[in-house]
C-alpha cells in the first residue's frame, strides 16, 4: 500500500467514524494526513493535496519545518476544540 492509497484509507474510516457516531465532541474526520516523501519534484504536492493529505514534506526532513507543520495542525485542532464547545 503506497501514502495514497493509505490517505484514502484513513480519510474514508474517518468519515465512517464520524457517521456512526451521534455525539461529535471531536469529529475522527479532522484528524490530518501529512506526506513525508523523497520526491520534491514539481506537482508532487499538488498530487499529494488531491489525494486528501493535509500537508507535505520532503525528505531530507527539515525539523523546523516539521515542527511548523505540526504546530500549525496542533492549532488547527484547538480551534475545533473550542468550536464545538461553543457549539453545545
């Protein structure tokens, strides 16, 4: 199974998830897909982008950038958090 194929996986059960569920303290569907691939080549991102991944990195991984694209999800997250609290 390739990142593609598992991003596909991942967003459907996410979905389905957040279907079965009645109550959405926290919908599974917002959890992110983040692309960590060696191929920086041009339209790769946009590939990644179309196939539902929330973001990408290319290899040799940049610890700062990794940390900004999990500070910004982290954020992204809190934001929801505090929607759905306002929300009920």
């Amino acid at each position: 199974m390739n990142g593609y194929e598992a991003t596909k996986r991942i967003k459907n059960k996410a979905l389905e998830m957040d279907q079965q569920t009645s109550e959405m303290d926290h919908p599974q569907s917002s959890i992110p897909v983040i692309a960590m691939t060696a191929h920086a080549m041009a339209g790769e991102r946009e590939k990644c982008l179309d196939a539902g991944m929330d973001d990408y990195i290319t290899k040799p991984i940049d610890p700062n950038k990794l940390f900004s694209v999990a500070i910004f999800f982290e954020q992204q997250d809190y934001q929801l958090n505090i929607q759905l609290q306002k929300n009920k």
